[in-house]
C-alpha cells in the first residue's frame, strides 16, 4: 500500500472530525467543503480580469495572463473522492438517498467511532481525576 502525503492524511483527518461533530446529521459533500479550511492552487492562461475575487477567490500571486497562484473555498468536487476513499476504508459510510428526492450524496461517520470517542474522552475525565 503506498504511503498517503502529509496533506492527504491531514485533509482527511478534518472530513472526519466535521462530520463526527456534526454527527448524527449527515452532511453533503457541499456542506463539509464549507468547513474546510480554502485551498491553494493554480489558475493557468486566465486574464487576471476574470478571477473574481468578491467569490471568496484570493490572488496570492500574479503572473500576467500565464498563472496566477489563488486561494479559494473549496468545493464537494475537492473532497469527493477522499470521502469516497474514507467511506472504503470503513470511517464514514454513505447514507442512502433517493436519487429522484434529492440529488446529493449525505455522508455521516459511523456511530461506533462517535461513541469509541465519547469513550475515550470518557476515560480520559476519569484518568485525570
């Protein structure tokens, strides 16, 4: 199995401390992007114009219409595939929906690691006294 970078590991880490606070509502991939902290990226061959910054987009640096380095939101399309990969892993699941209902996925974490850490928060109080 190859080793997941650091920011992976940290991202991933934050998805599943949002939804076990948010926990027993389930939250769509929309909803936990909002919690994240923005990401930093490149924009490639845009004019500097049509970077919107009232969009929550920051330019940290600009280099004329090649690229600009922008900090910006992030979006369900950012964290998809890591909750998808959490929900293999077996650290969160997918709650199941009616497509026709209500088009989004709802994630949740599974209600045995909300209660393992209410245990060992527990245990800790009770350590500590």
């Amino acid at each position: 199995m190859t080793r997941l970078a650091p920011h992976t590991v940290m991202l991933r880490d934050q998805l599943v401390a949002a939804l076990r606070e948010a926990y027993p509502v389930a939250l769509s991939a929309n909803q936990v992007a909002e919690l994240m902290p923005p990401i930093v990226c490149e924009r490639y061959w845009t004019p500097c114009d049509w970077i919107a910054e009232p969009d929550g987009v920051e330019v940290l640096e600009c280099h004329g219409e090649r690229m600009h380095l922008i900090r910006r939101p992030r979006n369900g399309q950012d964290i998809h595939r890591h909750l998808c990969s959490l929900e293999r892993e077996g650290v969160i699941t997918r709650r199941p929906y009616n497509r026709s209902a209500h088009p989004c996925v709802f994630w949740t974490v599974q209600p045995n690691l909300v209660a393992a850490s209410v245990v060992d928060g527990l245990e800790t109080l009770w350590a500590a006294s």
